[in-house]
C-alpha cells in the first residue's frame, strides 16, 4: 500500500516532519537559495511549530554532502556543563540523572549549528533564512493537536511549578488548531539577526553565533539555572549549566562512520550517537538476508529484531564520546554477533567483546521496575514532574535536496516544552541530553565535565554511483531501527522510498532505554498489525513478547535524493498526518 504518489523533479525537494517547514524550505529554494539555506529555515521552523519535540535549546547532528566531496557530519551536540561530575551530580541528592527540569541541561547545540551550516555552505544571510520562523512565532501559527494535548496534560504542573512555561503556553491552554505565538522568541531570533546585520553572510553568522554563546542568551541562561526548578526526581534543582560553558562550545565538523551494503555506502555519524548501531544490524543481517523478498515475513522479522538486540546491546555497552568502535563493522566480529541468532528470540542482555569483556550499566527491566524500589539507579521520580521522553515520536528530521547535489539529513531534537521550564525572556527552554549519561563510573558513557552525551539523534545519507540520498526519523531508539525497516523495504523488498516508508513496520524494545526511567522490556517487540495475524502469531511462538501498535503507529521517516542524471525523488510519512514533501 502507499499512501502518497512517488515525487519526482529536477529543480529541488524539501521532506520534513511538518509541513511548515517543508513549505519554508522549498520557498528559500524557489527564491534562489541552496539546500544549506533551505535546511537553516526549516529548521529554525520547526523550532516554532513542533515546540514539544524539538527547540532552540536543544541539539542537532546533521550529515552534509556538497557535490564533489565525501559527505560530513556537523556536530550540534553541545557538551555537559564543566561543573559536571558523577561527586557533583550524587551531591545533589539523585541517584540518575533526571530527565525533566534543569540539571540534566547541557549547552544548547542547535541553534549555533545551524549557523555554522550557513555559514560554511549557505548563500543566504541569517535575516533572510530566519524571516519564515519570526514571523510563524510573531504572527502565530495553528498548533497541532499533539502539541494542544502536550501543553493541557502539563498545564497544571507548569501553573503549580514552572510559571514561565504556563505563562508562555498555557495562558490560556491552547485547542487543536488553535492559534498561538511566541513573540519572546521572535525576539529573541530578531536580536540574533540583529548582531550581524551589515556583515558579509559569514561574518554575519559569526556574529549571531558570538551572540548566543556569549552575548544576551548565553547571560541569560546563566541566570535562569540559578534557580532551581522542580523535576523528575521529585525535588526542585537548580542547574549546572553556565555562560561559560556556552562560550567555550562550538559546533564542529567530522568525518562519517560508514558501511558498504548492497550496492551503496550507508554513512551515518559517530559514537557519540546511536548511529553505527544502524551499521552494525545491517552488517550482522546481510547474510541472512534473502536477495528478494515479496513481504516482511516472520523470518525475515525475526532475524532483524534479534539483530537489532545485539547491535543494541553493543550501543548500550560500547558506544559514548570518543569510544573506540573501531572493530563494530569489521567481518569476524560481525560473524561472532550473527552466530548468536537462533529460531527463537533472546531474552538476556548480550553485548559482545568488542574491546575485552563488555561491562553494561546497572539496569532493571520494565517487570523489576514494576515491583517497586530496589539496587540500580532508577529514582524514586514523580510522575507530575514528567519523564524523560515526551514522546515516542520525540524528534524532527529534515531532508534537502537542490538542483546541484547538495544533499542534507538533519535531525534536531531536545528543548521539549515539556522537559524544562521555560526562560521567559528567550521563548524556549532547555534541554535534557544528560539524562543518558549514568552516576556509575567507569561506563563510556559515565557522566563528567564537557563530553557529549551519547544522543538518540541519527541522521542517514546513502551514496551510490546512482544518486545521493537523505533519511531519516524522530523515535529515540527506535531511529535507526524505523530506519532499518526502510532500507529493508528499499533493497530486500524492491520498494520504492515511499513505499518502504509506508510498509509495516517494528521495533524491539529489548534495550536500555536511552531515556529516564533507564529501563528494558525483556523480549519486547512492537509491530504494526499490517505484518498480518499469521506473521504476529509464529513471532510470539518463537518467544518474542509482541505489542500489536496498532496499524498506523510506527516510524516518522522522510527521504529526499539527487540522482546522478538530475532527477530529484522525495517521500514523507503519512503517519500522524503532519510529515510532507515539497518538490519541484
């Protein structure tokens, strides 16, 4: 089944997790600009229009590929306050890092990154780029009915605790398609432009960069984590984060993790994200994978959940800032992980050896947590005080494409409305990164000062002698699965990118959850109930502890490509009726 007609074109594409954005995007290509500038606008846009699952105060890993050149990873993961340490951390009386409130706060990435983007490969400057989201926040917007239900299920925690968030978003509650503003943060965006104007478009950048990072928003961070706000621990905390902790971060550009898989080249980025775990299921699946198939049947599931719980399994034990996963892909050691895969599912942990004897964190399954208080680092928590992740689409993803093959997969994320009070006089609030770092030493992804915390966020390029082509999906830990569903679908299924975006698809959540509470659901697998009943029915014979997510539930993906004959493909999802493509 497909849900939308295959775009195609030659001038430009924009696909993105709302239409707004998707519609900025393509008018900054129609008017002239490059992929870099329509990649900048619609994700200042989404900023406004997608408020609960991504903002100013949040993060952003991209891949970039400009025409001629390998494709690059621009780095917005902003890194944990210097004050940061596992003593530090434990003084304040938690035994894990709360997902809500603000000392889980670390320096805002996105906004810097997406500057450093225009900077270093746009045409535009900031003023022009930034004009569709100052006026969506000026002007106001109609909010979707996801972000309405958001604001009303925190409504009366933020009257009781957070007056800045309900005096910004629930005053009064807004209703689905409600009109609703942010004129502090087009304010906030109108001064950034401001530091630069009359400045060539680099220096002009530099400028708004300068200006967050050390001007009037870093001081007035500094300010709002002075005082402490209540979070999910169930006691009120103030932050870590400073202004000096913003002035001594910027965004940085590196070099890809890739794989080569059935005729292209998967690039995704570092350690420091969930990326290579993407790589790793690819390489752990390909030989058991038939050359074609007509549908997602019980083996093929099966073997790529059980997949996906061994290349998990190595993210959660493996994978964080500087890690060396330097044997991940190499073939014996994915021999060794493949010959793990039995007929029926696992039920056990099982990281392999990648560097000695894996060590993993000290962790519950969602049965344990359901008995109560005991040993691991799951809080005691309050549930009025929110969780660690909002939702399970808790994300954005944006995909570009222009006349010239440059090609752009963008995934912001962080700075939930919902996740940390908001700073009054800026528009938005901070986010929540370091909730997946752990107060147990020794672990890769062990908090302490100035590292980057081991994100969800993972965007995916695909480059072929063919074409270039942009992915990618919100989910958490399930992007680079609701990922691996498409690539699946793409050259297992022979479906077109909008068809594979809208076949059934699954997730396991046999993982360490990489958001409070922390937890994992032994054998858990959810499926669409488009696999069919006979194909859900022979995976809960082989033991999968199966979740029918009903028919429409799974994956947020979008997709854009440039052929090597100039053609332009583009596909979005369908699911929650808000993700489109622009093409022309």
């Amino acid at each position: 089944m497909r849900t939308r007609p295959e775009l195609t074109g030659s001038f430009g594409a924009v696909a993105s997790t709302h239409w707004l954005a998707s519609s900025s995007g393509m008018a900054v290509l129609e008017r002239g600009g490059n992929a870099a500038d329509a990649a900048v606008a619609a994700g200042f846009v989404l900023h406004v229009v997608e408020p609960h699952l991504n903002g100013p105060g949040g993060d952003l890993p991209a891949i970039v590929r400009v025409p001629g050149e390998a494709p690059r990873v621009l780095c917005g993961q902003g890194v944990t306050p210097a004050s940061a340490t596992i003593e530090r951390m434990r003084g304040e009386g938690v035994a894990q890092i709360p997902g809500t409130g603000l000392l889980a706060a670390v320096v805002p990435g996105a906004v810097p990154a997406w500057l450093a983007l225009l900077r270093d490969h746009g045409t535009w400057a900031p003023d022009e780029v930034l004009a569709f989201a100052i006026e969506l926040a000026d002007r106001g917007h109609r909010v979707l009915p996801r972000v309405a239900r958001t604001i009303a299920s925190r409504a009366d925690f933020f009257r009781e605790h957070w007056p800045a968030s309900a005096a910004l978003w629930a005053a009064p509650v807004p209703g689905e398609w409600d009109v609703i503003r942010n004129p502090a943060l087009a304010e906030t965006y109108r001064r950034l432009v401001a530091a630069g104007r009359g400045k060539p478009r680099a220096a002009a950048c530099d400028a708004a960069i300068a200006a967050w990072s050390e001007g009037f928003v870093a001081e007035a961070i500094d300010r709002h984590v002075r005082e402490p706000a209540l979070d999910s621990s169930g006691e009120a905390h103030a932050g870590l984060l400073t202004g000096d902790d913003l002035a001594a971060w910027r965004p940085t550009w590196e070099e890809t993790v890739s794989l080569e898989w059935r005729g292209t080249t998967v690039h995704k980025a570092g350690a420091w994200t969930q990326g290579p775990a993407l790589l790793a299921q690819l390489g752990i699946l390909e030989p058991l994978l038939p050359e074609r198939a007509d549908a997602f049947d019980a083996d093929l599931v099966h073997a790529a959940a059980e997949a996906a719980k061994l290349a998990f399994a190595d993210r959660d034990a493996w994978f964080g800032d500087g890690a060396d996963l330097g044997r991940l892909l190499d073939p014996g050691y994915l021999a060794e992980r493949r010959a793990g895969i039995g007929e029926e599912a696992s039920l056990e942990l099982r990281p392999g050896a990648l560097r000695g004897e894996p060590r993993m964190p000290r962790v519950r399954s969602v049965d344990e947590l359901a008995e109560g208080p005991g040993v691991g680092p799951v809080g005691t928590g309050t549930a009025s005080a929110g969780t660690g992740e909002p939702t399970r689409g808790d994300t954005c993803h944006i995909d570009v494409v222009d006349r010239d093959g440059m090609v752009i997969s963008a995934t912001p994320s962080g700075g939930w409305l919902q996740s940390s009070p908001t700073i009054g006089e800026l528009g938005f609030c901070l986010g929540t990164r370091a909730q997946m770092l752990w107060l147990e030493p020794g672990l890769p992804t062990s908090l302490a000062p100035r590292i980057r915390p081991r994100t969800t966020l993972s965007p995916t390029m695909l480059v072929d002698d063919a074409s270039v082509a942009a992915l990618g999906t919100p989910g958490g830990d399930q992007q680079d699965q609701w990922q691996l569903t498409m690539l699946l679908g793409m050259r297992v299924l022979g479906l077109t990118p909008q068809a594979a975006i809208d076949a059934p698809s699954w997730h396991v959540t046999h993982l360490v959850s990489s958001f409070e509470p922390r937890v994992w659901e032994r054998g858990g697998l959810h499926v669409e109930s488009r696999l069919g009943e006979a194909t859900i029915a022979e995976l809960r014979r082989r033991g999968h502890a199966v979740t029918d997510a009903g028919p429409w539930s799974l994956g947020r993906l979008s997709f854009a490509a440039h052929d090597a004959d100039g053609t332009i493909r583009a596909a979005a999802n369908a699911r929650g009726e808000q993700g489109y493509a622009a093409l022309r």
